[in-house]
C-alpha cells in the first residue's frame, strides 16, 4: 500500500505494527532487498521514489519477502544462465583446442561458478529493472515467478520463436555457403575449419545450444539491448516514458552488431581474421541478433531465447550430422 511510504516519525506501517527502516535497511543491503522483488516492488520502482522514499520502499519489500516467502523473480535465469555456462565447455574445448588434465578441472570449476554468478547476478538484476522500465516483459518467467497460469499465447509465441529460429539459422547456413568459394580462395585449405563437417559432434553442439539461448540473449538481449534501448529514451520516448520504436530499432541493430563482434575471438582460434571473414561473421550473426531482438521486443525474453536455441540446433545439430 503506497499510503505506508511515508509514515509519521521515519517508521513504517506494515500489518499492524511498526517497522524501522533503518533496522530493515541495515540488515539487508538495497541491492539484495531489489533483487528480491516481486509485484508490488517493482510497481514503486517504477514510481521513481526519491531517495528517502526509495529506502522506505526498500524496508516493505524485504519486509513482505521476509515474512510471506515470495519467489525471488531474479534466481530462476541466473540459475539457467549459470547451468548453461557450463553445457557448453565440451563444444569450446573441442573447437578452441582447449585440454585440461582431471586433476585442474575441479579447481577451474570451482573459480568460475563463483566469477559467473556474481557476473550473472548483477546482469539479471540490472537488466530486468531495465526491462521493466522500457516496457519489455519476459512473460513466463513472470507467470512461473507470480504462480500464475502460463500465457494465454503461450503455444503460439511457441511455434512463431521455433519457426523464426529455424529460418534464422537456414539464413545464416546460406550465407555460409555463398561465402565458401570466397573463403576458400581468401584462406586456401585454412577455410576448412569453418566447413559444417568441420563441427564438433552433434551432442556437443546440441549442448551448446543452451549456452547460446541462455547466456548470449542475457547478455545481448536483457542486458546490451534493454540499457541501449533505456539510454536512447532519453533522445526520443512516447508520452508515457518509454523508448520509441525508432530507438527500439537502433538499440537492436547496436546490440546484435555487438553480439556479431564477440563471436570474433573464438573465430580467431580457427581461422585469420581477414576482412572477409570479420565481414561473413559479423553479418551472419547480427542478422540473427535482429531477428531475436525483435521477438524480445515484441513477444518477450523468453520467445528470443527459444528462436536463439532453434537457430542453433540448426547450425551446430543438424549441419554436424
């Protein structure tokens, strides 16, 4: 209840008592108290509280995930993202030539779990007040979190995301194939590293392709897409504060050019980077990059992530068989 925001004598009222905000605040930092948010959270954030008011929203929050248990909207895509990370190790290793001896690998794991949640817990945090604040939605993952039913849509947004993701990745296996006889000619018998027979095993690339639907529309989509979208709001926005569809589209464009230049270092483990092959890699990928970023404007995080996963299924399951 907003009338509990700014009580008499710096407390709050909250179910029949009071409650001290500095006592709430100093046992719970804000950034935890944030990323525990539920509804009712995230409706006063969008109020954009002052300072004082802002604390006070704070002290509810974790008042009420303390004492009613609510779900914590955050955990479940840094659960994923972390478990992704990870399915995918078998198709880097073999693809990069990376080998490690039984006895490294518990060590190694144990260093990156710790460095990838902390990277993943910051990402998901920032990246869903971002979301939340240009009017994008993941829609599963906000019924799942409010145990609610799925999606009325929810089997059509299914089909559109499969459909769209096996096109995207039949695109980008034609664009390959019209660049071969340029890359074999640019790179000579070096060009065979990026042959569909060149693949790592289909399992592996099956494995991958959680990390690529996990991991690459976190960072790509929740993360680069939603601030750049955010950060352009402050040029143009529509009446009611949020980006315009102009700035939508240059936020996608931006963000899927980003996630054509990171696929870069781990070309360069296979093949020199000429121009042709920077040209092939960066245009093959943003134009799957767009073609997410729209389904994440349009029909949630959720539909970007399962178009991404079909996308690769394609290149790196059935172009490995």
């Amino acid at each position: 209840d907003e009338r509990g925001l700014d009580p008499p004598r710096g407390g709050l009222a909250h179910a029949d008592r009071q409650v001290d905000v500095a006592d709430i605040v100093a046992r719970r930092s804000p950034v935890e108290v944030v990323a525990h948010l539920g509804e009712d959270g995230q409706r006063l954030l969008e109020h954009r509280l002052g300072g004082k008011q802002f604390r006070r929203a704070l002290a509810v929050v974790a008042d009420r995930v303390q004492h009613h248990g609510h779900i914590v909207a955050g955990d479940r895509p840094v659960a994923a993202a972390i478990v992704a990370s990870y399915t995918g190790i078998p198709y880097s290793m073999e693809v990069r030539s990376i080998a490690f001896t039984a006895a490294e690998l518990p060590a190694l794991i144990a260093q990156s779990i710790l460095l990838v949640t902390i990277q993943f817990a910051i990402l998901v945090f920032l990246g869903m007040l971002l979301m939340k604040r240009i009017g994008l939605a993941a829609p599963i993952l906000d019924a799942v979190t409010k145990g609610e039913p799925a999606p009325a849509n929810l089997r059509r947004v299914l089909l559109i995301s499969v459909a769209t993701g096996v096109v995207a990745g039949l695109v980008v296996l034609g664009m390959d194939a019209l660049f071969r006889p340029l890359l074999i000619k640019d790179l000579g018998d070096k060009a065979n590293a990026l042959l569909p027979g060149a693949q790592p095993a289909a399992w592996k690339g099956f494995l991958a392709s959680f990390t690529g639907a996990i991991v690459e529309e976190l960072w790509m989509r929740l993360g680069a897409m939603s601030l750049l979208a955010w950060l352009g709001s402050f040029l143009r926005r529509t009446p009611d504060g949020k980006p315009t569809n102009a700035i939508f589209w240059i936020a996608n464009i931006l963000a899927a050019a980003y996630f054509g230049y990171g696929h870069l270092a781990g070309l360069a483990a296979l093949v020199p980077l000429t121009a042709l092959v920077v040209t092939r890699t960066l245009l093959g990928n943003a134009i799957a990059g767009i073609i997410f970023g729209r389904l994440y404007q349009t029909r949630g995080l959720e539909s970007a992530m399962i178009a991404h996963f079909s996308a690769d299924i394609v290149l790196h399951v059935f172009a490995a068989l």
